[in-house]
C-alpha cells in the first residue's frame, strides 16, 4: 500500500494564487509557490512488489527537482568523510538546491544499519525543513511479513 503523508489539513492554499496547482505542489504561474506542507511519501509492502519501482516512476515525473538518493552506498562511497559528515551534507544540499527531493529507497534497512548519530542527524535535519521549502521526501520501505512493517515512525513526523 502506499501510504501518503499528505493530509488534507497540510496543504496550504494561497489565497493569491489564480493558477493551476499541478500534483506537486507548484503553480503554473511565473511566481512558482509551494502550497504542501511537509511534503513526505512512504511506498511500503511487502518484499519483491515494486515498490522502487512505483518510487522511480514518481521521480522520474518531477525532472525538475534535484534528487538526492540517500543509500548506504553514497553514505560510504567517501572514504576521507565519515558518514555523519556525508549524510549532513546530502541533506544540505537538498535545502540548497530550491526544489528537491530527498529519496530514501529501502528505509528499513538504511535505519537499522545506521548509528545512534546518523539517525539524529536525518531526523533533526528532515524535521527542520521549512515548511514553505520545497523539498519532498519520498521513502520506500519493504517486509516479508504482512504482520510486521519496521518502518521507523520519528522520521514520518
């Protein structure tokens, strides 16, 4: 199931806006206005379903944003930075970039491979994002059994 963050209570309308609002939360007119409030997706099911499948295709539609894949590999791909250090800097850089999404393939396994550290730092820096930013999160999570689901809730909000 996919399960959206994007409550009805969290999406702000402007009320100067006269344009369309495509599905991504910006107008078409020439003053682009983000009107989601903390944009989050969470695809989740279980294993072997698609569900980074269903992730790329979303991506693959918002070409306009920078995507940052945060995985284990870009974590440690830098061998003279630590990955506290690696993952602070990809989470800047989404904050820098204007419109971006911050795409988290396989949440489970990320969280349960990273520090005590590593799990503040995401979640400080996620739950610090204004909330007019336009960056989105986007996250997909697997398990084997229907009963069980370890997708980590701090980082949801």
């Amino acid at each position: 199931p996919v399960t959206n963050l994007w409550t009805k209570d969290k999406i702000k309308q402007s009320p100067t806006s006269r344009s369309s609002t495509s599905i991504f939360g910006a107008t078409s007119s020439s003053s682009d206005e983000f009107l989601v409030f903390e944009p989050r997706l969470i695809i989740k099911g279980l294993a072997e379903n698609g569900q980074n499948l269903l992730a790329q295709a979303l991506l693959d539609s918002m070409d306009s944003f920078k995507i940052i894949k945060v995985t284990l590999p870009a974590l440690f791909a830098c061998s003279n930075r630590t990955v506290e250090d690696t993952l602070a800097e990809m989470l800047r850089e989404a904050s820098r970039a204007g419109k971006a999404v911050l795409y988290i393939p396989d949440i489970d396994k990320l969280w349960r491979a990273l520090s005590e550290v590593c799990r503040g730092i995401l979640i400080s820096m996620i739950t610090s994002i204004p909330y007019n930013q336009p960056t989105y999160l986007i996250m997909t999570s697997t398990f084997r059994d229907t009963m069980f689901c370890e997708t980590p809730t701090e980082i949801l909000g």
